[in-house]
C-alpha cells in the first residue's frame, strides 16, 4: 500500500505550505497511471493527520485519465485501459504520454479563521 507513504510525503508538502494556518481541503491531481487507490489515499490521509495540525482536513482527488499521442497516425487518444498503452485510434504502439502520471498537490485550501472555534487554550 503505497497511498500511506504518497500520504506522508502529501501531508509534509501542505503542513510547510501551510505556514500553521488551519486547512480544509488539499487538492490532489492523480493520473491513472499512478495506480493509486483513491479511495485508500483518502483513508490513509486520516491515518496520516489524525493528531496533527492537519486533522480533520479533506483530500479531494481530481483523477487524470490517461491521454495518448500516436507517432504513426497523429491522434490524440484518452485510453480507458490503462493496461495496454498504444494508440486508441490506430492501435499503434508508437505513443507519448501526455498525461496520467500526474501525482500533483494543485491548491490548498484554507479554513477561515473567523469561521474557527477557539480550542480551550485560546480562550
């Protein structure tokens, strides 16, 4: 299960990123061809978060299909299986990929602190 350690490497980027100011949701770009479980990288996300300055924040996945470009046709193809990469048109094997490796944290996005409860401590 690679999503714990994706998780860990995810959650050091915002916790820096985030400069101690409260998070609600990480917004994540995954390509197929990453061969992530989203719905486990979500799980381990709370695995990961649980107690730290993170917990209770949202990872929301944008799942990126697999596109290809062909050498010997020119068409550009979005693949459904992601088992055999060649040309969708032409069934060439001669492709680049253009996207679906993408592991990307695209934005994060920010509680409001007006909108925060003051822990005990605070007040």
């Amino acid at each position: 299960m690679h999503e714990l350690s994706l998780c860990q490497s995810i959650h050091g980027i915002v916790d820096r990123a985030r400069d101690g100011r409260p998070v609600e949701t990480v917004n994540l770009r995954v390509g197929r061809l990453r061969q992530v479980v989203p719905e486990t990288l979500v799980y381990c996300w709370t695995l990961v978060t649980d107690g730290t300055g993170l917990a209770g924040s949202r990872l929301e996945v944008d799942h990126v299909p697999v596109v290809l470009d062909c050498a010997d046709c020119g068409r550009r193809t979005t693949i459904a299986d992601a088992l055999l990469l060649s040309c969708g048109s032409c069934g060439s094997g001669t492709i680049t990929v253009v996207s679906g490796e993408e592991l990307l944290v695209t934005s994060i996005d920010l509680a409001d602190p007006a909108t925060l409860t003051p822990s005990p401590e605070e007040s």
